[in-house]
C-alpha cells in the first residue's frame, strides 16, 4: 500500500477535511519532507489547475499524483450527475470530464464523491441512480483512453441517499458496461454506514481502487477511535495495494495531521 496526503486549492471548501490549503507547492514541499508518497488534489475545476506547475512539484518532490477530487462541481458551481435538470447533468458530466482528463495525464483517477448528488423531490430513488450509472459509462471510457480508472466514493446518510455503504457501491459498479470503475473507500464515512468496516472490504474484494485514510472524528488515523489493525489486515487479504490517501481535517494543524497520518501509516502497513 502507499501513502498520499490531500491538498486543497478550493477557498470555498474552507473548513473541510483536507490537510494541505491554497499553495499546491507548500503542500508538496511538506509531503515530500514528511515521506509521503503522493498526493491526491482538490482543485476549483481543471482549468484553474496549473499542470506545469503540478508537474514539476511532482518532479522535483519525488510525489506522485493519487487522484483528483470533482467535489467543487458541487461545492462551488452546484453541479450534480443526478440533477433533475438535464442541462445541469450534461455540464457536470462536462466539468467531471475535463478533470479525468488532468489527472490521465498523470496516470491518476478522478474522483466522483459529492457530485453523485442525492435522491429528493418528484423522481425516484431509481431514476437517480439510472442517471448516476448512465453518467459513470459516458465518463469511464475517457478514464481508459488515459489507462486511469474512475472512482465512486459512497459517502455518508447526511451528504447523500444514493451510494452509502459498499454494497451500494459494488451494486452500481457491477451494473455498468465500463470495466475500470473502482470504488473510493472512506473509513469516516464507513464507520457510520457499515456494521463491520474490515468485512465489508473483504466483500468489496477487488473492487476497492481507493482508500480515503481517515478516523471516526475526520481527523488523522490515531486522532480518533476506529480500530485500525482489522482493517489493515482486511486490506492485506484481499491483496490491495492502492493508496491510503489521508483526507482529513487539518487538526491540531496541517502538519501535525500530516505527520500523526505518515506515522499510523507506517505502523499499519508494517508487518
Ligand atoms: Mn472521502
């Protein structure tokens, strides 16, 4: 397994679980310093995401990319894939579609969390998981021309109702026509949602291509008070070797968070 550590470069997410804020060449800087292997960006959209620049902290840091979040389709232009306007799917289809392909020239996935949406008002709960599973086959192909795959994150009952738990998510994955799929595992959003975090990664097998590393509280693993020996040993067994990317709030500060996360890390991963 491998390490990577979050980055946000979105004003509007102020607030969130990301370790690193505003300055994609500090947060780097930092990673590198602190061993990390990668890291995982949250920008504004693919536009306002400086691909020299990227390139070259990785360059020159030794990082590699481990994803790129679409959440500020939903943060900052109120995007969704499961909007009851269908203009408003095709843009966020469009504004998914330009970060897939950012993060392909890095061999990294773009991830699909908040701008799964959620299910309300005069259509059904199926309808939005239709135009969910129709949205993940138009975008995955662009994923494979890059050789990437594309992630779908269940979040937690008070951010959605469509993908919750790991069952749901492996449902919809195995619906779909498009072969590179993969599921975003978070452990924060999992400690709510299953009866039994390290047996529902033994169930979701091979289909998990992303972990978000996080504790019960948000914070950095060991900040919190989810067991994590289980679910290391849960990750072992079904041979994952991806990245445990520590999307957490940055407590007591940045740094710290990035530190205590390297250093639960290496304890988890050691045998
Ligand atoms: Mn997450």
């Amino acid at each position: 397994m491998r390490s990577a550590v979050t980055i946000s470069l979105v004003a509007e997410a102020s607030g969130g679980p990301f370790v690193f804020w505003h300055d994609l060449e500090a947060g780097c800087v930092q990673a590198a310093e602190l061993g990390f292997e990668a890291v995982e960006v949250f920008p504004r959209s693919a536009s306002e995401v400086d691909v020299n620049l990227l390139r070259s902290c990785l360059d020159r840091h030794n990082l590699k990319l481990a994803a790129i979040g679409t959440g500020a389709g939903w943060v900052v232009r109120k995007l969704r894939l499961t909007d009851h306007d269908e203009t408003v799917r095709k843009q966020a289809r469009h504004f998914i579609s330009e970060i897939i392909d950012v993060a392909g020239q890095f061999g990294a996935p773009a991830i699909i969390g908040s701008m799964q949406g959620r299910a309300e008002g005069t259509f059904s709960h199926e309808q939005h998981l239709v135009w969910l599973a129709e949205a993940l086959d138009e975008l995955a192909p662009r994923a494979a021309n890059h050789g990437t795959t594309l992630l779908i994150e269940p979040l937690n009952r008070y951010e959605t109702n469509l993908i919750r738990t790991t069952a749901d998510g492996v449902k919809l994955i195995s619906s779909l026509k498009a072969k590179n799929v993969k599921l975003l595992s978070d452990l924060f959003h999992m400690n709510i949602e299953e009866v039994d975090i390290a047996a529902a990664f033994r169930e979701a097998g091979s289909h998990v291509g992303h972990v978000h590393f996080a504790d019960s509280n948000r914070q950095a693993i060991g900040f919190g008070h989810t067991n994590v020996p289980p679910i290391m040993e849960a990750l072992r067994s079904i041979g994952y070797e991806g990245y445990l990317s520590a999307e957490v709030l940055p407590l007591p500060d940045s740094f710290a968070a990035a530190k205590q996360t390297i250093e639960s890390f290496r304890r988890g991963t050691e045998i």
